[in-house]
C-alpha cells in the first residue's frame, strides 16, 4: 500500500450496515482544501466512508461497517461506501481532481475490493458516480472518468476479465425475516428500500414477518431518537418536501421536531436563509457577491443550487458551477 491512512472520524454515521459493503460512489469535495473535508464532517450532519488527498494520504471518517451519509439516498448509503477526492482546482477551472489523486483513489478501492468481495467494479452495477442517486453536480470531472476508473481498479485486482460483478452470498428470506423482527433493518419507509437494494422483496419479507406474528401487522420497532431521525432527513432517508413530512408523521413522528433538529444540526436554526432553507435543484441569488471563505465574486443574477452540505451550497448555471457560498449568503427566488 502505498498511501497513508489517517483515522478522522465524523460523528454523523448509523452503526451497522445490514446488507453489507457492496460497492463504492465517488465524489469530489468541491474544495481545494483537503483538512476542510474533514472539518465539515464533524459538524455538517453528512460523511463519506474516505478522502483522498493530493500526496497519498487518505482519511477515514466511517469505519466500512458503519453506514455514512453522503448520497441523499438511504438505501445507497447503507449499501456502498462514499469516496471523497479534493479537488486541485477551484470553480473557475471547473473544479479538476489531480491525477495523483485518482491514482491513490484507485489503490484505495482495490483494498475495499478485496476487503469485501466485490468482485470486478463495474460502472453503475457497483460503482457510482454521486449524481446518479441525487440532483447534484457531484462528481464533477469524476463521472466523465468511471470507466477509466473500474478498468484502472479491476487490473490491478485481476478482476479485468469479462462479465458482470458476481452477486455477493444471499442468505434466505427466512433469514431476512428474523433480523426484521429483530430491529437489525430499520423502519420503514427506510426499511423496504433497504430490503429491495441487497436484492430482497421487501412484501415477501414482511409476509414472512406477518405469518410469525400469528398473521397481524409487524408491530412497530422502537423508535429511533429525533436526533437519529435528523442524521436520517439530512441524509435523504425520509424523502423531500410534503412527502418527507407524510413519511414522518406516518411513522409516528413529529414533524416540527424533527425539522427544528435538522436546522440545529446544520446550524440554521436563527440563521435560516432569507428565503427559507436551501435544497438542492431551487433557483437562488446571492446576498452578498462573496463565496464560501468570503473572497468577492462577480456574481449577479439567478443560480440553480446543484450541491448542499450542510451550510455549504454549490451553485451554477447550465450544469457549470460558479462557485461554493453559505446557505445563509443566498435566498430563494
């Protein structure tokens, strides 16, 4: 191995990962500064499983058997490990990723890969780019790489031969079934999304469920806290907009207090946007012509949002970035 691993790790993650690693989503951090990806994952509610520095470094922030939130899709978070890689350039130069970097990128998945048998990396079977589960520019000039990237990681682990990633061991229905009734899946609606991503029919399952419980409705697991609940909706684990709050309120929680728990934990709690809170996808404008560390931009007019983390927004017109700013720098039109 010829890349050094530091443990920095984020304390927004799930413990546990049911169905098991079964591949990898790529990302770029958006920022030319490698130690900055690790400061928002400590206090942005969001976490990738690595970072990948431009001299060999890599950083962990969650453990491979932890679930961390870096998708905005519940189902690929519990099921694929988020790679982050700084990038070597800013918004102006459309923010490249140094070949060093992809080249430590490589040898790290190589080891995921033979870590948890994944087999041969194949492009959208079980190696994504981040835009592929969420509207967002992220990965950037990554996504444009994925083949390069599977054919570089599949020589070096002698799986460059043809045919698909084999299908990892499935254990039975039956199987499945107990870990349900034993809290290991969740809740629902997190629950069947899980189910269906390790390859499972989450009815037959909970048919399975049903007919040990005397032919009734699976009672209802514990709740999870508001605070958990939180990490979850920054995540993407509960939807967006009216239906986030029906999955919620469906669930047995109370919407109110949970988005007061989000905004706490993305620090937006009296600092809310002038427009309101800022998502990915909405047309904004800036406050204040600056970006995300304050240096003056020649900014004007409308912006698509089309990455948030946390109090971080990367914004731009026509699929091209423009640059990073606060979430509390722009507001809604």
């Amino acid at each position: 191995m010829s890349y050094s691993i530091r443990q920095n790790p984020s304390p927004f993650f799930t413990a546990g990962r049911p169905a098991g690693v079964r591949g990898i989503v790529l990302h770029h951090a958006a920022t030319t500064d490698f130690d900055g990806i690790g400061r928002t994952f400590k206090v942005a509610g969001v976490s990738a499983g690595y970072g990948v520095s431009q001299i060999n470094t890599v950083d962990q922030y969650v453990a491979d058997g932890n679930t961390g939130y870096h998708a905005g899709n519940w189902a690929a978070n519990q099921a694929y490990i988020g790679i982050e890689h700084v990038n070597s350039g800013g918004s102006q130069t459309g923010w490249p990723v140094a070949d060093q970097t992809l080249n430590t990128s490589v040898e790290l998945s190589r080891d995921i890969v033979a870590r948890h048998g994944l087999g041969k990396l194949v492009p959208f079977q079980n190696l994504f780019p981040h835009n592929h589960f969420s509207p967002t520019f992220c990965p950037g000039v990554i996504k444009a790489k994925l083949d390069w990237y599977a054919e570089q990681v599949n020589a070096a682990t002698g799986n460059s031969g043809g045919g698909s990633a084999p299908a990892p061991s499935r254990r039975s229905n039956e199987d499945i079934a107990t870990e349900v009734l034993n809290g290991k899946w969740g809740n629902n609606p997190g629950r069947s999304s899980s189910l269906a991503a390790a390859g499972y029919d989450p009815n037959t399952i909970q048919a399975i469920v049903n007919a040990r419980l005397g032919g009734g409705s699976a009672p209802a697991p514990a709740q999870s806290s508001v605070s958990e609940i939180a990490r979850q909706v920054i995540a993407g684990a509960w939807g967006n907009g009216p239906s986030r709050q029906a999955n919620l309120e469906r669930a047995g929680y109370n919407y109110a207090s949970v988005q007061a728990e989000v905004n706490r934990q993305l620090g937006v709690g009296t600092t809310v946007p002038s427009g309101g809170i800022i998502s990915q996808g909405q047309n904004v404008q800036f406050v204040t012509p600056v970006d995300y560390n304050g240096t003056r931009l020649g900014v004007s007019g409308t912006y698509q949002v089309m990455e948030v983390r946390g109090d971080r927004a990367v914004v731009g017109r026509g699929g091209a970035v423009t640059a990073a700013a606060k979430t509390t720098n722009l507001r809604r039109v």
